[in-house]
C-alpha cells in the first residue's frame, strides 16, 4: 500500500505561518469579493431597498431576523424565550458594529459563509500540501451549491452550517494525527458548536464518533491517547447546554493534561465507558430513532397519520431543495461542473490513499452525496472535501506532467498546470454566480403593504397567508400567522390551503376555526390544529368529509371570536397556485388525491388575428368565445378583463358567454398574463380577492389593495 500511496506524493512543503495567513486572507477576500456581484447588479434598482437597504433574499432568514430584532428590544417576544444562536450571534454584532440592522443581516452571510476556506486551508495544512488547500479554498469558498446558501442576502444558519462541521472534521484530523493532549479539544468543542448551531450536526459528529471508534478498535487500539478522545468527543454528543458541555470538555482536558501522570489506562477506559454509555442514553438512542424516521429517508406522497388516522399532502414532497435530484445536477451542486466533479472523486480516492486519515471526511462527503436521494440541500456538505479533492488531483496530475520539461521549465509547468486547472474550476462557479439573480423575498410595494397592516392590526392577530410569506408577514407586520418556514406539516397546510383554495364562505369558516382552534392547542394538547376542530366539534372519522362540507354554509356554529383575522395575498402566489392546491384537494381520510384542477397561465402569448396563442396548443378563438386545447374546442363560461386605471383601482369587464362551460379566461392587462381556469379555481378566495376583487361583503372588508398585494380583513 505504501508504494500506491507514494505514487501520490506531491511533494509539497509548508508554508511558513506568515505566508499561509496571507494565502488565507487572499482566499477570504476572493469569496468575499465574488459575493458582492449580486449587489453590484441590483444596487440601482429602488425595489429592492427598505429602510435604506437593500433587503435579504431567503424566507426563513425573517425568521431569525425578527428574533435578534426582538433581542434587540425593537420587537415584542418575550427575550427569555429566544435561544437561537445565530439571532444571539446578530445580537451581539448589532452591539458591536456601527451599521443598521438592515446591513447586518444582509452582509452576515458574506462575511461569515466565507470564512470555510479556514477549514480548508487548514485542513490541507494537516498533510503538509498548504498549496492544495489555498486553490481548494478559492473554489470551495464559492462553490455552487454552498454560494447558493451564503450569498449576500441570505441571512440562514446556513452560514455556518458547513463551516463548523469542517472545523470539526479537521480537528479529528488534527488529533489524531498529531496525538497531543493540547489539541484534544478542538474538534468536541467545535462539535458541540455545531450540533447547537443546527441540529442537522448531529449526524456528522455521530458518523465521526463512529470513525474514531473504528480507527481506534480496529487500527490502534492499544493507544490510550484515542481513547480519551472518545471520551472527549462523546461530551459534545450529550443533550446537554452548550455552556455545560464545553465546560465538561475543558475540565476534562484539564484533568487528561495536568493529572497523566496518575491516571493509569484503566482509569481513563473507564471514564470513556461511563461517557459512553450517558451519550447512549443521553443522545445516541435518540439520534438512531430520529435517523430512521427522518422524512428525507422516508418519503411518503402521503404523511402525518395522527390520532384520528388522517392523512395529509407532506411538504417535503413539494420543496425542491428535498426532491431526487439528476446526477448531473448533483455533481455541479457539489464542483460546479461534471468533470470536475468526476476529478474529484478521483482526487478523493488519491488522498485518501496517500493519507488515509482524510476518510475522516466520510460523513460530511457521504451526507452530500445523499443529495442524489435527499435533495439539493444536502450537496453543500461535500463541497469542501470535494474541492480539497480535485485540487489534489490537479497537483498530482501536474507533478507527473513535469517530467516531460527540463529543469528550469519544470516549476511553471507545475504551476501553469494548477492555475489553468482552478480557473477552469471556478469558470462555471463564477458564470452560475453571475446568472444567479435572486430576488429579495419582497419587494419594496410589497414591504409597504405589510408596513401598513402593522399599523392596522394588533399584535394578537392573525395573517393567513401561504406559509413561504409566513416568516416575512410577522417579520413586517408584527403580527401571528398560521404557517410559517418551520410550521408547515401537512397538517398545519391543509387548513390554510382549504381557506385560500375554496370560496369566500368555506374560507371564511375555516379560517376562524383555524385561528381560534391554534391558540386553544397549547391548552388542549391537540396538534394540529384541525384535529383540534374535529375534537372540539366531537366529529368522527367517518364523518371528516361532511364536516368540511357544512363549512359552506352561513348557518355554521363557529367558535368565539377572540381577535381579527387579515388575508394577506399577493400576486405571486398564482406562480404557486397548483401547489398550494395539493394540500387541500385531496380525502384527508383515506388519503387520495382529487382530480387536479385546470389552471394554466402565461406571459407568453401570441395575437394571429382570429385566435389569440396562449402556448402548449392552448388558443383562444376571438369568434364565439372558444378555447382551443390541442384538438379540442371548449365554449368558455367567462371571460374577464381586469386593469388599474389611473388612481390604482381595479376595473373589471366580464362577459358571460357559457353559463355550462366549466372554464373561465381571465386576462390580466397590467400584468400582461393570461389565466385559464375551471370553476372551482375560479370560484376560489384567492382568485376571487386578489385577482377579480369579487367581494362577499358580508365575509370580508378590504384594507389594502394595491396591483402586487392585497389585505382583507375577516369580518366574522
């Protein structure tokens, strides 16, 4: 074996300290750098701005926004109740730094998601091949999948989600290979910043638990050194606060150092046992069950069977980021390219023979490449190692293409070999980057109209919106809403899709059941609240499907009204419309779907003369009010014009053609956007609020209207 491993030596030497900083600082500045492109681009464009500030790009971002927002003393949550790290991290730099909250939270992740070519660089230093590790840096730093998740504007755990588990990764390194009781605390107490950090740690740290105790048993396990390590590293895996845990760790690295000489070997086995045996029952227990019953693993069409046997659409089987993804998607999540994906793997297996101790990589590397099953979430795992990888490949490749030049030739060849080789590995990167224009969650109309309802509703009530909006709807307004980035089960969608999806009535009497329902759940540990509704309206199984019947019915008994309830419905959601539907149209009790609704829209279209080309055979014919689909003629029940006029109301020109015709056309003039619809989407709230303003009056008071968001206000 050490004769295949020595066909990898690169030859490579250290850095002194002062020149590996200085290469670490380029490799900062450079992702830094690329990270601003996306200011650059929408820097000019007013829509952008609130608060003098361009605002961030990612929904779940509001989430800790709102938090740190509220440490800060300008919000209402109760303080003692906020934990989460990366609000208390923006707590503490809003403290610090001279800038407003809105630069923060916009420039945390450029300054923070960059800071993985730390990891890296020092990864690489471990083996001595400082070089690889600053090429690595530069591609890792803005590798596709991992920019994605840390650019300008994405104000997500994200920031430090792969970075913290890297630290630990080299730290495990590190120890192992250096076996010094100094370094014997790096990698627990980085672990156990990341598993507080997100709880998605966990199984990185777990696998490298594992690891070490293979390595250990199987490898070296005579050497007492590993097996304080384990000791040590098993404290960071405990349900226990981060405060305790890294005050257990440095005691315990305290004793290991300053009392060696009276521990003997029997001593510290037992201490690695007892540990052993509290994260067993303190942690490992729980982890194995939570990993075989995690939805990224078992994924049903059909989920959340609760105590009355319902079942639900499950969100995992529309977000994109958790769905099966192609290999070739994959891979340029993971390098930015196939081939550079494909060199990589040669790469990893490379140095993982020249130095074996980098397959303590696997988890993080195996956890990525679940992305083929799990989604594209999962790839930014296995961008660092990956990228380690490659360049390691390059280096190799290029040490043996010296051979072909003389001596004075042959170190720029190398060199001209690994510059050639990183640009053509940051080439795509940079081009995804350039073309990667995300838009701010809102726009600044958008921003203004929630302004506004937070000058309009209490903190006590309630938004029902599509929960994508959730996080920035309490985040602007300051108000309650049903669903959000983290409460959105299938469960807690079906009753808010059912109020957006079916008419005014039913969404009226849903939407009352549902707000009154969520605040009596902490008293009646009942969840979600639906089963809240059929518990307090003592409604059987058998009998689910009549209840939400009767719901279409002015006569139904809802509950008291303890608060107002607002609609909030913008524009955009008609880009997610069919989606929102799934949630709802569906028998929650034997779990079928219904027949999908028609809904079809387009920007797209093309006016020949007699027809008017919607796209996907779909026309309209001008003459008796047809719609053509494929080979098929269908007479039309509507067809409606709507367009602002000069002081922004709404003017609506309505032709009913068929009343027997299913379908209806809706022309959106200002927004120059065809729909074609059947009755029951027609009929919707959302389409009957937002997009035609048909209101009930007796069920809903407007409060806002404006072209890209509307607001009513419940009045039952």
């Amino acid at each position: 074996m050490s004769k295949i491993a020595n066909l990898f030596n690169i030859e490579e030497k250290s850095l002194s300290i002062k020149n590996f900083l200085l290469f670490m600082l380029l490799a900062y500045v450079f992702s830094i750098a690329i990270r601003f492109i996306w200011i650059y681009q929408f820097k000019d464009n007013p829509q952008f701005y609130w608060n003098n500030q361009i605002m961030i790009n990612t929904n779940d971002g509001y989430y800790w926004a709102e938090m740190a927002r509220d440490l800060l003393g300008l919000g209402h949550r109760d303080m003692e109740s906020i934990t989460e790290p990366i609000s208390i991290l923006t707590l503490a730099l809003a403290k610090i730094l001279p800038i407003s909250f809105e630069t923060l939270i916009l420039y945390m992740p450029t300054f923070l998601g960059s800071l993985l070519v730390v990891p890296i660089m020092l990864t690489a230093r471990v083996f001595k091949i400082d070089l690889v590790g600053f090429f690595a840096a530069l591609i890792g730093g803005i590798a596709l999948s991992y920019y994605n998740r840390t650019m300008t504007g994405y104000y997500d755990t994200d920031i430090f989600v792969v970075t913290l588990p890297a630290m630990v990764v080299y730290g495990v390194i590190l120890t192992v290979i250096k076996q010094k009781n100094r370094y014997l605390w790096i990698a627990p107490i980085f672990s156990a910043v990341a598993i507080s950090w997100h709880a998605g740690g966990v199984q990185i740290s777990n696998g490298l638990l594992i690891l070490i105790l293979i390595y250990t048993l199987v490898f070296d396990r005579k050497n007492i050194f590993n097996y304080k390590f384990l000791a040590l590293f098993s404290i960071s895996l405990i349900t226990l606060s981060l405060v305790l845990k890294i005050s257990l760790i440095l005691t315990l690295v305290a004793i290991f150092h300053f009392l060696k000489e009276k521990l003997t070997d029997k001593i510290i086995i037992a201490i690695t046992l007892i540990l052993a045996l509290i994260y067993l029952f303190f942690g490992g227990f729980q982890w194995i069950v939570g990993l075989l019953n995690n939805a990224y693993i078992i994924r049903h069409a059909v989920a959340d069977e609760l105590n009355l046997s319902l079942k639900y659409f499950e969100v995992v089987n529309t977000v994109r980021e958790a769905g099966n993804i192609p290999f070739q998607v994959f891979a340029e999540r993971i390098s930015g390219h196939l081939i550079t994906f494909v060199l990589a793997c040669i790469g990893y297996v490379m140095i993982s023979i020249r130095y074996p101790m980098f397959l303590f990589s696997l988890p993080m590397v195996a956890i990525g490449f679940f992305a083929l099953k799990g989604g594209l979430r999962f790839t930014v795992f296995a961008v660092p190692f990956m990228a380690i990888s490659f360049m390691f490949f390059v280096f190799v490749v290029a040490k043996y293409l010296e051979i072909a030049f003389n001596e004075k030739i042959k170190p720029f060849a190398k060199y001209a070999v690994v510059f050639i080789a990183t640009i053509g590995a940051l080439y795509p990167n940079i081009m995804h980057i350039i073309n990667y224009k995300v838009p701010v969650v809102f726009t600044k109309d958008e921003v203004t109209v929630l302004d506004k309802l937070k000058n309009i509703a209490k903190r006590e009530d309630y938004v029902v919106s599509w929960w994508d909006y959730g996080y920035p709807i309490r985040y602007y307004s300051d108000v309650k809403t049903l669903i959000d980035g983290g409460k959105h089960n299938g469960g807690d969608n079906f009753t808010v899709s059912f109020a957006l999806m079916k008419t005014q009535l039913e969404a009226s009497n849903m939407a009352r059941l549902d707000v009154e329902f969520t605040e009596k759940m902490q008293v009646d540990s009942c969840f979600p609240s639906f089963e809240c509704i059929l518990k307090g309206y003592k409604v059987s199984s058998n009998d689910i499907n009549n209840f939400l019947s009767s719901l279409n019915s002015k006569e139904f008994n809802l509950p008291n009204k303890t608060r107002d309830i607002y609609f909030f419905l913008p524009f955009k959601m008609i880009e997610i419309f069919p989606t929102v539907d799934l949630f709802s149209n569906m028998d929650i009790v034997t779990g079928q779907q219904y027949a999908r609704p028609f809904f079809y829209t387009t920007q797209s279209f093309q006016d020949v003369g007699d027809r008017i080309n919607l796209g996907n055979g779909i026309a309209l014919l001008k003459q008796g009010g047809v719609l053509q689909l494929q080979n098929q003629n269908i007479p039309i029940n509507t067809f409606n014009v709507t367009e602002y006029d000069n002081s922004g109301v709404l003017q609506k020109n309505i032709q009913k053609i068929n009343p027997n015709s299913p379908i209806h056309v809706i022309f959106m003039k200002n927004y120059n956007m065809f729909l074609v619809v059947d009755d029951r989407v027609y009929n919707s709230a959302y389409i009957q609020l937002y997009v035609l303003e048909n209101i009930d009056t007796e069920l809903f008071e407007p409060v806002i209207l404006t072209p890209l968001a509307k607001v009513y206000k419940l009045k039952r």
